[in-house]
C-alpha cells in the first residue's frame, strides 16, 4: 500500500480509533524501550524526555525510507522491515514522551488526560489535513517540540505538556500512517 492511500485510510480513522491507537502505541512501545514500567516511572520528566529525543534520528531515517521505497515504482510491495521499524520507533518514542508527560503531570500537580486529549485532537487534524503528509516532516516537527519540551524543563514549566502534545501528536501520526502502511 501507497503511503498516500494509508494517509486516506488514515483520514477515515474517528477520534474512537485514534485513541485506540495512542493505547497501542503506549502498550508496543514497551519492546523499544527496553524498560519495564518500573524503571519509566523511576526516571524524571527530562531523562524520559532525553530518551524519547535519542529515537528520533531513527525515526527521521525510516521515513525517509519508506517515502523513498514508496516513491519507486519499482518496489512494491513496501519491505515490512521499514513500516516495521518505523512503527516500532515511533511507538517507543510517543511511550516515553507519554510517561514525560505523566512524570510532568505528576510533578506539578495537574491531569495530564487534557493534554492527550489535546495531541488526540492534532494528531486527528493532521491526518485529516493534508492528502500528501509528509512523514520526514512529521519526525522534523516532532524533534522540534520535544526539543522545546526538554529546553522549558528549565524554567517554563507549563510550557512543556503543550510541547509534549504536539510531539506525541506527531509520534501519533507516524505510528498509525507506518501500520497502516505495514
């Protein structure tokens, strides 16, 4: 299947089946992480923050790739090695910026369901936005607000769940665009 058709796919999917996805990202992610839920919990928001950022070369790498094979017309199918991988990433990085985000939460006493809620809700818009999405775009602007998350843990608090949000939207985007792919 077509990156593109996938995205269509994608597009059809309801806030329902979106928030199933975010569950099942959470929940695979465990194999790319290497930790148990133990050890996630133990660390601080900016170590799990850190943790998530050192996947994202990895994951800008298996877009591009798979844009790429998706691209020539010469290979089809698309190796599941690729959407494999590439789904693998984004599910152990959108699980650690999902425990950022609960350590935060927890941290500095707020709900932190407003705030999925919120990524559920961009993830949704993107998916319904642009019939071309470009995944090497979604891993540069998920890498560009989980930056911003790890810079405000310094000194702009309530600026990270935002940042985190939208890094979890775009993790999102990309997980359920590399299944539906796979």
């Amino acid at each position: 299947m077509s990156v593109n058709r996938a995205v269509a796919i994608a597009a059809a999917t309801d806030q329902k089946e979106l928030r199933s996805f975010y569950g099942q990202a959470v929940s695979h992610g465990a194999a790319n992480t290497l930790c148990t839920p133990e050890e996630e919990r133990a660390y601080g928001t900016l170590r799990l923050l850190a943790l998530a950022t050192l996947r994202l070369p990895d994951l800008y790498l298996y877009a591009h790739l798979l844009e790429a094979l998706d691209e020539d017309p010469t290979i089809e199918p698309i190796p599941s090695l690729v959407t494999t991988r590439l789904s693998e990433i984004a599910a152990g990085a959108l699980r650690l910026a999902h425990r950022a985000l609960e350590t935060h939460a927890d941290e500095l006493g707020y709900e932190p369901g407003a705030w999925i809620a919120r990524a559920l809700e961009r993830a949704r818009t993107e998916l319904c936005g642009d019939p071309e999405l470009v995944l090497v775009d979604q891993a540069r602007r998920c890498a560009i607000a989980l930056t911003r998350a790890i810079a405000a843990t310094a000194g702009e608090a309530m600026l990270v769940p935002g940042e985190l949000a939208d890094g979890l939207a775009r993790l999102l985007v990309v997980c359920v665009i590399a299944t539906t792919v796979g």
